[in-house]
C-alpha cells in the first residue's frame, strides 16, 4: 500500500511539474530561438530516450545563450539535456543531480 501510495505521489508531481513548465515560454524569448520546441523535443529524445518531465526555455551561459532545457527520466535515472535554441546544438546531456532545478 505504500508502495502504491508513493508511487501516485511521483506520478502525480511529474504530472503537474510537466504541465506547469509546458506552458508557452516567455514571448520574447520564443521570438529569439530559431528552433521551435517540438524540434528540440525530438533533438533531446535522440541524445537520451525517455520521457519529458520537465521542460523550459532560457537564457543561460554556453553555446547562442538561449536554450531549451529538458528533465527526461528513463527508468530511475533523470537527465537533463540542454538545446541550443538558435542553432539546434546538443549543449548538455548529464544526469540531473539532487541540486539541480
């Protein structure tokens, strides 16, 4: 039964963590990026196969200064993997550690 229980919790916080950072990202910055986000989508699954818990557009240090940023789980382990919005580049593929956003 706990078992069960713990189980729904993850379940329903990645539901809800996927669903809140889906949303559109900010204008400006989606005016900014050259790749559109189901691009990046299909770039991050290739560098690492699983399931997107977690996605957002950013500005942040390395390659254009603007990419997409993806938690994707496979089995127990969660990575994040990072696309360069302007360009498409694979910027990051590490596995997402306990103080990572």
């Amino acid at each position: 039964m706990k078992k069960f229980i713990l189980v729904l919790t993850i379940a329903a916080l990645a539901a809800t963590t996927f669903v809140a950072s889906a949303e559109s990202p900010s204008t400006e910055l989606g005016k900014q990026a050259r790749i559109q986000m189901p691009q990046a989508r299909e770039i991050a699954l290739k560098a690492y196969p699983g399931k997107i818990v977690k996605e957002e557009l950013e500005q942040e240090k390395g390659g254009s200064g603007l990419r997409y940023s993806f938690d994707i789980a496979n089995g127990k382990v969660t990575h994040e993997v990072g696309v360069d919005a302007k360009t498409g580049k694979l910027l990051e593929n590490s596995i997402e550690g306990a103080d990572n956003d």
